[in-house]
C-alpha cells in the first residue's frame, strides 16, 4: 500500500484558549475524493487553510506527498519549516474558496496565465495555450477576454476552478465552492467539479455542505466535530447507516433544513 498524499498525525491547532483541532489523525489516499463534513466551528476549513500554508499547527506533523508540510528534517530531527520550504510544498496544492479572489483588473485569461508565467516560469505562450484549454473544459472559453465582474458568480468560479488548475497542483482543495452562489448558479460549478472528479486522477479534498452532491462525488465522506474525525464511511454506507449518535443528529438536522 503507498503512503498517503495527505497525512496529518496529531494534528493540533488552537486559536488563544480556543482549541480547533483535537489531536487530528487523517489520511487521504493519492487519486481518493474525500469530502469533510461538520457544524460550524468543528474545524473542517481549518483542515484545508493549514494545507495551503494559511494557518500554522499547534502540535503534530502534516505530511503532503511525503513530506513534512510544516517542517524541515535537519540531521534527523523537525525543525520548523522555512518560507522556501512551505513556498515548494504549495506548488503541490490548488485551492478553491467560497470567494472567487480573482483578480478584478485582469482579464480572465490572464488570471489564468500570471502565476504559472510567474512561478512555474512557463512561456507567455504556453501558459495562454494551457489556460485556453482549461477555459475551454470549464465552459468558459468564449469569456477569455472579459473582466470578473463582467462574469456572474457561477462563472467566476469556474474561473477560478480554472486558475487553480493552471497551476498543475497534485491535490485540489475545494472550500464551500458554492456557499457565496446563487441557488440557480450552484449546479454549473458542481457539474465542473464532477467532470474533474470523473476525469482526473487528482486527489481532491471538499469541504461542503450540500449533502447530495458530497454523497456523488466522494470515495470517503468524513464528520468532523470538536476537531476530530467523528465517523467516516464510503458515502452510502455514511448517509444510510451511520453509527454514531452525534453523525445521526448532524445529518438528520442538516437535511431537514435542505
């Protein structure tokens, strides 16, 4: 069996006398779709800020692609990690927030095409190839020279979808994708997510609250709360027949309100 993409052991994260994350144990198999669930404040996009270097760890040891995230091995011990460190470990990763964070005076392209000319040090040339046909997959590629706010909020975040992948990243995280979407806007985004999903071999990792669509998408479905992995199952077994109490009443009162 191959080592996990995704590993955190012992994970610790506390804000002043607030503790978010509990002693985490979580793994994430290279290729696995694994979709986080919880109530608010269980510490779920917290999992996903400490990958994309956003927030630090308390205590414990995060592992992306084998490698420690937050740290350094120096003659055999862990010392904190240096920013040329945490700079190469994000090249690994690609995030999608509830916000589209584009870049309002760039054109869509070139949102697309500014940090892997940037950072990755791809030609003007191929990286307008490259975000042409990342346009193109997300439906988007008649809207290359437009402005984000010429875009609806549906679009803007399959832009971003787009932008994220641009940068050629193992792993994808997804936070709340479609909260900030109008109803009617949630179902394009979803349906690229799906298509990634189906025709990709990223690991991706989803922190949502759409129970529906975490039940399609996802290998392994897991309930956080109090900072710590309540339950996880594949996803029929997980909404089905879930064993734990606590699970139970979170999706009982999480469906009742969709």
């Amino acid at each position: 069996m191959t080592d996990p993409i995704i590993k955190f052991d012992a994970v610790g994260k506390r804000f002043g006398s607030v503790t978010v994350l509990d002693g985490l144990d979580f793994e994430v198999a290279e290729g696995e779709k694994v979709t986080i669930i919880g109530p608010s404040g269980s510490g779920k996009s917290t999992i996903l800020r400490i990958l994309m270097t956003l927030e630090s760890i308390s205590d414990g040891v995060v592992y992306v692609g084998g490698e420690p995230l937050w740290h350094e091995r120096k003659g055999g011990n862990f010392v904190p990690a240096s920013e040329s460190h945490l700079r190469e470990m994000r090249r690994l990763l690609g995030m999608v927030f509830q916000s589209f964070n584009l870049f309002p005076h760039m054109t869509v392209l070139r949102n697309l095409t500014e940090a892997p000319v940037r950072v990755l040090g791809l030609s003007r040339a191929e990286a307008r190839e490259r975000g042409l046909e990342l346009l193109d997959m997300v439906g988007l590629a008649d809207q290359a020279k437009k402005f984000p706010h010429q875009l609806s909020g549906g679009q803007q975040q399959r832009v971003a979808i787009a932008r994220a992948l641009a940068m050629r990243p193992k792993i994808m995280l997804f936070d709340e994708p479609t909260s900030a979407l109008d109803p009617e806007l949630v179902g394009e985004v979803q349906a690229v997510i799906r298509q990634l999903a189906e025709e990709h071999d990223l690991t991706m990792l989803l922190v949502t609250h759409e129970m529906r669509f975490a039940r399609e998408i996802s290998d392994r479905v897991c309930f956080i709360d109090g900072g710590r992995i309540r339950e996880e199952g594949a996803p029929e077994e997980f909404f089905t027949n879930p064993k734990e109490e606590r699970t139970r009443d979170f999706l009982h009162a999480i469906l009742a309100d969709n």
